[in-house]
C-alpha cells in the first residue's frame, strides 16, 4: 500500500532517511534517531517538489511506497539549492544508475527504488552504483526484458526482513496522522457518467497545462496513433501553450503490435493541419549501447523509462535542455480500472492479493484486512478497485518523461494523474471501459482530433486476430467478478 507524508524539514538539512513503519518529521527532533535507524527496516520513499507551507519551511510531500516496491530502505538527500535526490536499487525492475561529478543519481524504469546502502553514502556510493549487484546500461541490450510486461514476480523482491507495512495515511506538520482519499468530499459525490467525469477532468487539466511554460521553457508531447497522446495534444491545444511534440521514426520492423510507420505518418498529417512544430526521433530498438554512459553522465533529473534504449534521443535532448519538460502519452492506465471487477461485498483481502499479486507475502497481505475495513465503512458507492488502485498503484508508477512535475500535484502523464481519478470515482466501474475517457476529453477539448485513425495494427495478420482476441476475452473477464478472478488465477504469479 502507499503512504502520503508531507515532512517538514529544516532549511540547513543535508540528508535524511525515514525507517518503514514509523511515522517521523525529518527535522532537529529526529535527526539522531532516524540516522541510527536499522537500516533492514527503513521503507522506501518516492518525492516530489516543495511545496509552499506556513512559516516558510519547505515542505516536500513524499509517497511512502511499500507493497509493490517491496524495499528495505531509500535514501532522501536535499541539497543546499532543495534539490531533491534518491538513493537505491531497484532489484529486477530495469534500474539505471549513473554518476554525475556534482551529485549521484539513480532512476529505474518504474521509478521504483529498493535495497540496501550504508548511511555513510557519500563516501560509497559510487561502488555501490557501479558494482554488479545492480543492472547497468550495458544490460539493456536484453530486449525481451524491456518489452516485456510491467508486472514482476514478488518472490524476486527483497520482502525478507519486512515486519511491517504502512498504510496509506497523511502525516500532518503537528503529527496528526490522517487517512487520505483521492477525494476528500467523495462521501458527498453521486454517481454520474463518463462524460461528467470527462468534462470535470478536462477542465481542470487544462488549467493545469497552462501552468507548464512558467516552470518550463519547452514543452515536448509524443504525437502518435496512440489515444493516450492524442488527449494530450488536446488538452495542449485547449490550454493554447507553446509546445512541440515528437514521433519516433520508423525501424525496421514494430514493436508488440506497433507500426511505427503508420505512427509516423498520422503524426505528420496531425502536425501539418494543425501547424505544430514536430519532430522525428531516430528509433533505437537495440545496440547503440555505447551511448548510454555519454548521456548519463550529464543528465541530472531522474530519467526512468522500460524502453530505455529507444529513448536515448530524447534523453541526450534532455541532458543539455534542463528546462524542457516531456510528456509521456500513456493516460489509458487511468481510465480504467486495471484490475477489473472485484465484488465489493465479497471481496476479502485473500482475493486482493491475488488481484494485486501479494498472496503468499505476509508482510504484503498485513495491510489489507484493515484497509478494507475501513473502507467499507466510507465507500460503499465506489468501486473498491478505484480505491485499490489509488493506493497501490498511483505513486508508484511514474511516467518515462514525466519527470519534473509534482507526482502528488495534478498532472498530465499517466498513472499518477490525479484529476482524472479522482473524478473517474463517481463513475460506476462497469459503465466504462477502456479509452471512454479519454476520448471524451478529446470530444470536449478537441474533437477534430477524433476523425484520425487511432493504433493501426503492426505483425502479421495472425498476430493481430491473436492479440484482438486476447483484448477481448480480458475485457469480457474483467467485466464479470468471478472471471476476472479465474483470469488472474490463470496467469502466472
């Protein structure tokens, strides 16, 4: 489950780390206690940038992830500019760590962090990066693993020596503890349509879109077949910001379905009537490796993506463009429940550890009981996926280029855009399906940009029916309680 703290900290800390299971403010009070914390229990920590508080200490919200990360500890440094910094391993989940002569960074491609470092880590970071223990640019030469799907076995993650996981509460500057929703006024909220939600997001992303060219002095949006980023494109149209966008050329051959040259091409004809500026990326399905310790060395913000070695582009833009901001596309992981339907009235916390992969996991499964408690007490109208989904997944998956903008703050890239879940939680779970939101944002923002064609097939004939088929039999599952729960009992954990 996740947690939400907002800690205070004071202007002249250097370093701080916070132990798993203890609900602390980093400050003068805790300094001594927390840097002699064990280090086998320190939790994992996800930040985001300051906030503005009272007084006018820095407040930096943090989103404590710890069943999906499964990690033993994390380590926050701020620098004197508050600048924020993480420190870990991300055990099996592609990690990428580089070294920059002014400071260590690491990134993964879940922007998952987990493992194991000595408090002392200025003086052993670097080994501790470039030992092999840890996945290296040099491994990314594996490309079934970057294709392959998101999801990881549990039994591969470091779980032994977790005693305890914190459910998803907010830690308050005078130490009140408190649950937090992804809507404080959702008890007061009715049922309503996709399209109510669609124009409530919409509106409020826009606002938010408009607020990118004062942080940033370019703004960067894939342009693909995909509907992900067509919304996108919408909700920069209606916000009427400078901003460009890019599309991958073409490779020899598509990716899992994908046909990099039809993308190519409705990108061209979107770009050419609607008069943006765009881009053609060189595609790098493999090789080039090389590269990747040139554009690591100068890149200092937090670089994640799972198809890493196709990105080297723009990471090499980014590594000498610190003011551009880019945009991924995937907003679809929001607009649908992920893990389909689960009965509300039926659902134990056995059933969620299948859904969610945390059966067999102890210091997993501790949390949910008690979750789901309580929110059955509160939530009675809501899907409890929704919920689910909000604490289990929202911190914790992170876009590829999104990566200066506030994960807690209302954003724009996929699975951790707060505004269109929160509004997506009034709407029953079975009178959406996926894309439906998306496309009516397009609808209220945009609509031209519905008449061209959206994901035209890459392979063979054979594997685009095999993969329709596949599409359809999991949406027919997640529909229906009992299938959607056969279905993950079918896959393997």
């Amino acid at each position: 489950m996740l947690g939400r703290y907002s800690v205070a900290l004071s202007p002249d800390t250097a370093w701080a780390i916070l132990p798993g299971g203890q609900a602390a403010i980093i400050g003068d009070p805790y300094d001594t206690e927390i840097a002699n914390a064990d280090i086998d229990k320190i939790a994992t920590i996800l930040a985001s940038d300051v906030e503005e508080a009272a007084d006018d200490d820095p407040v930096y919200p943090l989103w404590l992830a710890t069943r999906r990360l499964a990690g033993r500890w994390i380590v926050m440094t701020i620098d004197k500019s508050g600048m924020l910094h993480l420190f870990g391993d991300a055990s099996i989940l592609f990690p990428v760590f580089y070294h920059s002569q002014e400071q260590f960074c690491a990134s993964s491609s879940l922007s998952f962090l987990t493992g194991k470092l000595d408090v002392e880590m200025t003086r052993s970071a670097a080994e501790f990066f470039q030992s092999e223990r840890y996945y290296r640019p040099d491994m990314l030469s594996e490309p079934s693993r970057l294709t392959d799907n998101t999801y990881w076995r549990l039994d591969s993650t470091p779980y032994e020596g977790i005693s305890q996981l914190v459910a998803n509460h907010s830690l308050s500057s005078d130490g009140t503890v408190r649950r937090i929703w992804p809507n404080p006024q959702f008890d007061e909220v009715e049922p309503r349509t996709v399209h109510a939600a669609a124009r409530d997001a919409a509106g409020r992303l826009v606002n938010v879109a408009k607020a990118l060219p004062t942080k940033y002095d370019a703004v960067r949006i894939p342009l693909t077949a995909g509907l992900d980023s067509r919304c996108l494109l919408a909700i920069a149209l209606a916000a009427d910001i400078p901003f460009e966008c890019y599309t991958y050329a073409p490779a020899d051959h598509g990716s899992r379905g994908q046909d990099f040259h039809a993308d190519l091409e409705i990108a061209k004809r979107i770009s050419s009537d609607f008069g943006i500026i765009h881009h053609e990326k060189r595609m790098v399905l493999s090789g080039a490796m090389s590269e990747a310790d040139e554009i690591f060395s100068n890149v200092r913000e937090q670089i994640s993506s799972p198809t890493l070695p196709r990105e080297f582009p723009l990471l090499r833009e980014l590594a000498t463009e610190r003011k551009t901001v880019f945009l991924n596309g995937n907003m679809a992981e929001i607009g649908r429940a992920h893990w389909g339907y689960v009965d509300w009235q039926k659902a134990t916390p056995e059933i969620l550890g299948l859904v969610t992969r945390a059966i067999g996991h102890s210091a997993a499964m501790e949390p949910y009981a008690p979750w789901l408690q309580e929110l059955r007490g509160v939530a009675q109208k809501f899907s409890l996926l929704d919920f689910l989904y909000w604490e289990d997944r929202m911190g914790n998956w992170q876009s590829s280029f999104q990566q200066q903008i506030n994960m807690i703050a209302p954003i724009l890239s996929p699975f951790n855009c707060h505004e269109i879940l929160c509004a997506l939680m009034a709407v029953p779970f079975k009178s959406r399906t996926t894309g439906d939101v998306q496309k009516e944002i397009i609808s209220i923002l945009e609509p031209r940009l519905l008449s061209y064609p959206f994901n035209p097939g890459g392979g063979t004939l054979k594997n685009r029916i095999k993969d329709t088929l596949k599409s359809k039999v999991r949406m027919i599952s997640r529909q229906n309680s009992r299938l959607n729960l056969l279905w993950f009992k079918s896959r393997p954990r």
